[in-house]
C-alpha cells in the first residue's frame, strides 16, 4: 500500500500568526525557497501524523485575491493550480472583521477549508466573545480556536484539516449571497460558465468577471467571448444601478457581509478601565514621548549588546587563551602546522569575537519585533523617512538592517511603488547589520569606548539620511501616504524569540565559519608564499597614503567582501594577535577610519546577491560601485579630521 500524502496550504492576512503554526506543525522538517519565477519566498516543511505525510505550505501573507500584487499571485495561483487538500485560514480573532473578507475570497473559491481562529487570547482581553459553533454554521467550515505562540488548539486544528481533506468532496463552504442585484447576474454568468467546463469554479470566475480581473477575462475569453462581453454588460447594470463602478460594489458587500458575520458571532464585553496595552500604545506613539521611549530604547539595547557580548568575549578569550597555548606547542612550527594554526586562529577569532555580540543583539530585536514595537516605530518615524521620499513603513527593513542587510533588503518589498522599493533597498543597505556592529563594539567599542561606537551609529543615521535625501533628488516623485497596521501589544514569546535567534545563530555558523576557514587558511598560505606583501603594497596608495591604515588591512577589507565581520577576523589573523590596543600603527585613529570604511564599503556577497535579485544586476552594481567609492572617500576624510584630535 502505498503512503498516504495530503497538502495543507496556509493562508491569511499578513501577522496574523500563520508562521508560528507553521512552524509547530513542521518543526525543524522546513526549507525555505522562491516561488517559481518569483522573488518572493516560500517555506514548506513536512511533518507525520494518523498515518499521513503532511506537506504544509505558508502562502504569504495578504489582504485580497486581486492578484495586483506579486504575493497575491502565488497565493491564488497556488491555490486553483496545485489544488491542495485542504486550506487552513488563519485570521485573528481580535480584528475578524477585517479578517473575514479574505476568507469570504477563499471560500468564492470553493477549496476545501478549516478556519483557524487565532490569537483568542487576545480577542479575550480586548473584551472580544465569540460564538465558535455559530460562526461554524454560518461559513460552512470547521472553525478550530488557537493561541498558536502557545500551542493551544493546534493538535485540534491538524485533526480537523485531515478529516475536510479525507471527505474534500462534501465538504465545500457555505454560499453566502450578495445583494439580489449582483447575485441574479453572478446566477447568470455562473450558469454560461459551466457549460464551457472551464478549470476554476463558475461561481468564482463569475465574481472575477464582474471585478473586471484581466487574467481571468484573458483565459475566458479564449474559450467563449460572448461571456466576457455578458459580464462587461452586466457590469454596467450594476453600476447604474448602485451609482460606482461594480468592483466597488462587490467589494463593499463582502465588506458589510463580513460585518454581518462579525456583529452575529461576537459579543463585545467592554473592559471597566483602559488596558494596560491601550495606555502603552498612546504613551509610545505620543508626538513627545514617543521619541524619547525610542531613543532610550535604542541606547539601552546597545549598552545591553555592547555589555553582554563584551562580558560574553572577555570569557572565551580567557577559555581559548589556555586551549591555544597547548596547541601551538602541540602543532609545532613547520609550514603545515602553520597553515594548520592559521585556520584555528580563525575559528577561534569568529568565536570570541563574532558570536558574543551578535546572538544577544538577535535576542533583542526579536523581541521587539514579537511585541509589537517595531511598528510604532515605524508610525514615529514616518515624517522623518518622509525627508527621503519615503514613509515611516520603510524604517521598519531598516531595523531589520540592524540584524542582517538580506532579509531587509527583501523586506523593503511592503513598499508600494518602484521607486521607493528602490530608495529603501539602498539606504537598507548602508545600515550597520549584526556582522559590522561586531566590528563597531568589537573594536571600537571595547578600545575606545561605548560612547564612541553609539556616536558612529548616530553618524550612520546622518548619513543614511543624507544619501537618502541625495537619492530622492535622483528619483523624484512624492511618498505615498502611510497605511499600515498597528498591532496591539503582546508579551514577547520566548520560545518563539529563542528559536528565531537559534536559527540565525545557526546560519551565521554555516555560512561564515566556511568563510572564516577559507580566509584564515588563504591568508596564512600568502604569508607563508611570500604573497601578503606585493598585494598590501600594491593597496597602500588607498590603505596607507588616503587612508593611514596598516598596509595588511588593505586584504582585511577584501575578505570583508565575503562577510563583513571576516574584516575584523582577518585583521587578527594578519596581524596574529586580537588585541588591537597594543599594534603599532594602529591607534584611536585608525580604529575610527577602518571602521568607517568597514560601515559603508561594498555590502557582503550575500547582499549583493539579494540587490541583483530584487532590483536587477545594473542597479546592484551602480550600489556596490557608489558605496565603494563613497567609503574610501569617507574614510579618507574622517582620518585627516581624526588626526586633529589624537596624535598616535
């Protein structure tokens, strides 16, 4: 007998915890990639149960099927092509409302559902009852209550979508009519259309038609264009009739049906106070408090970084200190055991260096970003992005910047035109990520002072702002306005902060270790060649003369092509030694330019390849080519100003 395999594909609007169900039913059984001829990414994963091999599906997050949007493609596309088993909604219970008219879309479509509604929690303290069986009944659908970052319901929900998938065939969603105007001609054209025995459901097609979707009307036509002429003309019926254009009208019934269904099911109990949630939210979005919650929160989190990872640091130094004097006695001094040396030099330089700062630095940005926080940020700076010809959504990849430059880069896709997809992925690209703030309080924060790395980050920020405002001169045009959803607050869920971190941990270790052996391997075999010193002299015109480096930093930088933190690492071991106080040549003010040029030079090979993939290799390269430009041209600045004030 062969396996019995179901698809289960998710979907919903965006947030509304579609990934952490995901991510409790796949567990560590998940891969993410790209849509097939799209730029946006998809996560798959497997997992077992009643004797099924479950694959599941997280479709992006989105707000419609109009299928104007790239993510609204591949949900749609997903959904009538691949024809999953079944399909778990998730919505929030705290807004169903809003949530309900995606589902109302899912269910014109006729696939076999479950609706999960999430985030009961906090419906509960919001003072939100609703009447599970009675929404149930209404829609035709099981609905399965959760608190996903909990756990709570999820076991239930996994049941529930396994038995819609084994009797898919009777187990289609109600038919909630519109208004008799439009329903007599979604009748009409429903009828035409299951004749012609097209792929997608008459019903859903009829819908489309009147929406006037140009995908649809192109296939349909192909078959029979009487019905794409039948469905314009019914369109303008219903637009004399109602006075708007029939899009508007279907759209606006689906939005008084989904809140009919809401007054029916729920039942508001208000609270006897304001929520404590409700009173944080206007303290952290007033227009004075607000920014300064926000920059004290900035400060706190690079004084708890710089703290904890230097404390982290200062410990495995000590540990590897002991452990590095038995090796080199052990390997000895011939040219294998050199080369040997190098590679653990390396490592142990990523170890104590890199991963002291960078884990607690994940640990903290997500959990602002599990509470809620982020987007209140995102709402105070919106004047500020606006400078740049950008609103406030735009700050939030920048955040995300902080902890790597790729997902941010891809981030900047929730910017609604070209333009300012463009604008954001190039200042996202200038923002200090994890790798360089290893450099930043790795090296001048530990030799110079925390104060000293919080002013480079105030510089980043000035300069951000001014090639920003530099590239909206380019590119002229106005910002749109701000529309984003602020969500309420929650506790942050530690599991969940805990599981992102150890993911990203692991990724860095991955990635950069491989890097890091290479480097250290590469750098130790020229020295040992004779090759280090032809190829810092042939720099030493940028490196020494414009910039007032060491010549062998000239192939650190290099290596910061690959990841920037290997910039730093490479340093120690060209110079054999992490305690950069004590070098020659290497005083206050040249730990100041190196890190300058260290902050704005070429992003990583790993941000190149996110630049080509969103806005094309040309624009990538007109980046990488700026910046490059821009750093050394910094650096050499800031080292003629330094000199004024330090003497070395």
């Amino acid at each position: 007998m062969g396996e019995k395999v179901l698809r289960i594909a998710l979907a919903g609007n965006a947030n509304v915890g579609k990934s952490v169900i995901f991510n409790h039913l796949t567990g560590l059984h998940q891969h993410i990639g790209n849509w097939p001829g799209k730029t946006v990414e998809r996560a798959e994963g497997t997992l077992h149960f009643k004797g099924y091999t479950i694959d599941v599906i997280d479709l992006p997050g989105i707000y419609s099927l109009s299928a104007y949007s790239i993510e609204e493609q591949v949900t749609r596309e997903y959904i009538i092509n691949e024809k999953p088993d079944v399909v778990i909604n998730v919505v929030d219970a705290s807004i169903l409302e809003r949530n309900l008219y995606f589902t109302l879309q899912l269910m014109e479509m006729e696939v076999p559902m479950v609706l999960a509604l999430n985030q009961m929690d906090m419906a509960r303290k919001k003072g939100i009852e609703i009447d599970v069986n009675k929404l149930e009944k209404i829609l035709g659908v099981p609905v399965v209550p959760t608190v996903a970052v909990k756990g709570v319901g999820i076991f239930k929900l996994l049941e529930r979508a396994v038995e819609v998938a084994e009797r898919r065939r009777q187990g289609r969603a109600a038919i909630i009519p519109f208004g008799r105007e439009v329903e007599e001609k979604i009748a009409e054209l429903a009828k035409m259309i299951e004749l012609t025995g097209f792929r997608y459901p008459p019903r859903y097609v009829a819908i489309r038609l009147l929406e006037g979707d140009e995908d649809v009307e192109r296939e349909v036509a192909k078959i029979n264009p009487y019905i794409t002429e039948a469905a314009r003309k019914f369109s303008r019926e219903i637009e004399e009739i109602h006075g708007h254009p029939c899009p508007t009208v279907i759209a606006a019934e689906r939005h008084e049906i989904a809140g009919r269904i809401a007054r029916e099911v729920q039942r508001i109990v208000p609270p006897v106070k304001p929520r404590f949630e409700e009173l944080l939210h206007n303290l952290t979005t007033h227009k004075v408090a607000g920014y300064i919650i926000m920059v004290t929160l900035l400060l706190s989190i690079f004084f708890s970084v710089f703290l904890i990872g230097g404390y982290i640091s200062e410990f495995l130094n000590n540990l590897f200190y002991i452990l590095e004097k038995d090796l080199y006695v052990l390997l000895g001094a011939g040219i294998v055991s050199r080369l040997i040396w190098g590679v653990i030099e390396g490592v142990i330089a990523g170890v104590t260096i890199a991963l002291p700062y960078i884990a607690p630095f994940y640990i903290i940005l997500y959990a602002l970003e599990d509470s809620g926080y982020l987007s209140r940020v995102a709402f105070l700076m919106d004047s500020i992005m606006h400078k740049m010809g950008l609103h406030g959504k735009a700050f939030i990849p920048l955040i995300l910047g902080y902890g790597c430059n790729v997902p941010a880069c891809l981030g900047c896709r929730i910017m609604e035109t070209e333009r300012e997809r463009l604008i954001a992925v190039f200042v996202t690209t200038l923002v200090p990520c994890a790798a360089r703030t290893v450099i930043i309080l790795g090296l001048v924060g530990r030799y110079l002072g925390v104060w000293w790395a919080i002013m480079l980050y105030i510089f980043d920020l000035f300069v951000i702002l001014a090639l920003g405002r530099l590239a909206f001169n380019v590119l002229p045009g106005e910002p749109a306005a701000l529309i984003m959803e602020i969500h309420d607050y929650r506790i942050p869920h530690i599991k969940t902060i805990l599981n992102q971190t150890w993911f990203r941990l692991l990724e860095f270790i991955k990635i950069a270790f491989p890097l890091i052996i290479f480097g250290s391997f590469t750098i130790k075999f020229m020295e040992v060649s004779g090759l280090l010193e032809p190829i810092a002299l042939a720099l030493s015109p940028i490196t020494v003369v414009w910039l007032g480096l060491p010549p062998v930093v000239g192939i650190a930088l290099i290596f910061g092509v690959l990841r920037k933190e290997l910039t730093l690492i490479m340093l120690a071991a060209l110079l054999g030694t992490s305690d950069f106080e004590n070098i020659p040549g290497f005083g206050p003010t040249q730990i100041v330019v190196f890190t300058i040029v260290t902050m704005f030079y070429i992003p990583c090979v790993s941000t190149i390849a996110a630049l080509i993939r969103e806005i094309g290799w040309k624009k990538a390269l007109l980046i990488t080519v700026f910046e490059i430009a821009f750093a050394i041209a910094l650096g050499g600045i800031a080292y003629r100003l330094m000199a004024l004030l330090w003497a070395d």
